[in-house]
C-alpha cells in the first residue's frame, strides 16, 4: 500500500503555553476535597460527624466490609511514587515529582470517575515502600505505581501485588502496553497486516519496554527484538540484570546481535521508550510500510515528520502530533474496571481486553492519524471500563 506513505498528514499546529500561564495554573496544587453533601445545618452536622459517625464506625468494627459502602476506600486509588524516574525528568525525588501525581490523580478523576490521592515516599527501598502500601491498605481500594525506576519496579509491583488485596498496577509498565498494543491494532488494521507476522523492535528495556515486549508476545508476535544502552539484549550478553537475561530467553528468536544497525534493518516495527535519538537513515531501512512508534517525551526518538517520510504509520507520545499514545485512554478505565467488579488482580486478559477496547472506539473512524482515540475521547474509559470488568477472572472477585 504505497499509497499510504502520501497520506500521511503534517502534525497539527503547536500550541504555545507561557511559563507564567503553566506555574499560575499549579498554584496551591490541582486537587481538592469535595463533599458529597453540606454541611450546612446542626443536623448534617450531628450526621456527618459526632455523634451521627460514631454508629457507621460501630458497624465497621462489627463487620469489616461495610467500610466498602459506608467509606470512600473502596472506590479511591492510591497514586504512589517515590519520584525516581519522573517523566523524562529521571530521579528528582518525591517532591518534585507530587505536581505529577497530583495530575495522575486529577485525570483518574476526570476521565475514570474515580477519586485518587497523590502518595510520594521519601524512600527507595522496595522493603519500606511495599510495607508502608500495606500498612495504609485500609485507605484505599486500588494501587497505581507511578514514576519509580527499574528494575525496582518490576519487584515492587510484584511484591504489592502478593501483599495486598486489591488489584495494583505499575502504569508506566502496563498502561504504556496497553495503549501501545491498541495503537498496533489500529495501525496493522489499516495496513491490512497480520500482527503475528510483523518483526518488532524495541528500543528500551526498562519499566515500559519490558511490559510492550511481553504484551506484545502474548498476542503472538514472536519476532522481537529488544535493545538496551548497550545493544540488542540477547543470551550472549554477560552484563544484563535478571529482567533482561528473562527477556533475552524469550526474544530476538534469529540470535541478533549488535544495535540499533542490526534491529532495524528490514523490521516492520519501531517501538521507542528508551529516549536515545533513532538517526533518519536507519528509519529508512526499515521494511517499506512501516510502522514507528516514537514514545519518549518530551523528545521523541525521532521527529514524527521526520519518520513519516519512510514509514507508513507514525505515533508519538506528544499531544501535538496525531496518533498520540497516551496512557490516559489506558488507566482510568482499567482501574474502574477493576474495582466495578471487586477484582483483586489487575490480570494480563483484562489489560488485552483494554487494549481492544481502546482499538473498538478507534476503529469507528481509523485513519492514517487516527490510529487510537483522541485523549478526550469520553467514550474511551467506559469502554475500557465495561471490557476489563468481563474480562475478570470471577474466582478472583472480593
């Protein structure tokens, strides 16, 4: 489909935001408490708090799960981090990194309905952190892991999962998956590709690149392959982590060695969340028809205009370009899925059930730039939603 490469359309207008517009908008923070009725009169009053509160505490005392009905826990997601690989901004620790959980939350409350409260801890020990997430339990009904850095991610994640009993996500991992996998749906769809059949590379073996690439195996793609700092992550390899030498045992199935020269030579897929720069000549050695994922913000790997001139399909992580994949289609809807049904896990079916979801609302229109949904799209998260609830394993409901 030659044609395609023609289509493609020049990245929409740049919208400029002034550093004094940005900081006045982050003024005192972007959240706020809100009641779900006045308190307005003695009588709300004695309701609300005492003596009227003391009767709902009883009855929780009594019987610990009327805390789900009579308190906000059961439907409140628990946004932590502790601000070491925020952004493209790296480790600038759990203060700085609060106007971004801050805006997580903001996002959980307007796009999934659900009410989220930023939690940064001053620690990186996967020790303190899981047994501060257990110990506040009662507070919350979900965990999204935010912004922390790998490989002490993947235990983390893991070892909250174990520890407690409500579903827990790492979205830097799972929700970037989730939409990267959407978008492939959506860009393999109009290219008329079959999925199973497509050589994929991957630039980045962190957090998120480790979550595309498993995702990305459990749909049937077998051709992947993944590269570090260092190059392609394959067996021959003595300086990787655990993470890696497990992917290196499940990737790269032609034994490929070397770097970006080598994964990209005659692939039909680029998929970047390392943020190192991918030069345009190496782009133009890739299987014609192309599709590139450059996922890195604020600066992709390449310039999507730059991208476009070779490949068939382009994305990016940034709102001003189209085919933007953009966590936010992703997380509200899974985590309100999750909690509709009371599920404790947050399983790979209902994360592929999220993915096709996503691609459903897309595919009404699917364009060469409109690969996945707007970020706007309301629609999305109550597809999402509905989707990742049937997907739930019931045995595993509360």
């Amino acid at each position: 489909m030659p044609e395609l490469l023609e289509s493609i359309q020049t990245h929409t207008e740049q919208v400029v935001i002034s550093d004094e517009e940005i900081f006045e908008a982050h003024v005192g923070g972007k959240l706020s408490v809100e009641l779900t009725a006045p308190l307005d009169t003695q009588r709300a009053l004695s309701i609300a708090y005492t003596p009227g509160v003391a009767q709902v505490s009883r009855a929780i005392a009594t019987d610990r799960t009327l805390a789900a009905r009579y308190t906000w826990a059961n439907r409140l997601v628990a946004v932590v981090s502790d601000g070491s690989a925020v952004l493209g901004l790296g480790d600038i620790g759990p203060a700085a990194s609060l106007p971004v959980m801050e805006g997580k939350c903001a996002l959980f409350k307007e796009y999934g309905g659900l009410n989220a409260i930023p939690i940064v801890l001053d620690t990186k020990d996967p020790d303190e952190i899981v047994e501060t997430l257990v110990r506040m339990r009662p507070t919350f009904g979900a965990v999204n892991l935010e912004d922390i850095s790998a490989p002490r991610c993947f235990e983390i994640e893991r070892r909250a999962i174990e520890a407690l009993d409500c579903p827990v996500m790492h979205d830097d991992q799972h929700g970037t998956a989730v939409v990267a996998l959407a978008a492939l749906m959506g860009a393999t769809k109009l290219l008329g590709r079959d999925m199973s059949s497509l050589r994929v590379a991957v630039s980045g073996a962190g957090a998120a690149g480790v979550a595309c690439t498993n995702l990305l195996l459990a749909m049937g793609v077998s051709d992947i392959t993944v590269l570090d700092s260092r190059g392609i992550v394959h067996s021959g390899r003595d300086d990787m982590n655990n993470v890696k030498l497990d992917l290196a045992g499940r990737t790269n199935p032609d034994g490929r060695t070397g770097g970006l020269v080598e994964a990209l030579d005659g692939a039909d897929v680029f998929l970047g969340v390392s943020g190192g720069l991918v030069p345009e000549e190496l782009i133009a050695t890739m299987a014609s028809n192309s599709i590139v994922f450059a996922l890195s913000n604020p600066d992709p790997e390449i310039h999507p205009d730059v991208a476009s001139k070779h490949a068939a399909v382009v994305a990016t992580g940034r709102s001003d370009f189209p085919n933007q994949i953009n966590n936010v289609l992703a997380f509200p809807g899974i985590f309100r899925g999750a909690l509709d049904v009371g599920a404790r896990r947050i399983t790979e079916k209902m994360m592929v059930a999220a993915a096709e979801a996503i691609y459903s609302v897309a595919s009404e229109n699917l364009a060469i730039d409109r690969i996945v949904p707007s970020p706007l799209d309301r629609r999305v998260a109550d597809a999402v939603a509905t989707a990742v609830a049937l997907a739930a394993d019931p045995s595993d409901w509360e």
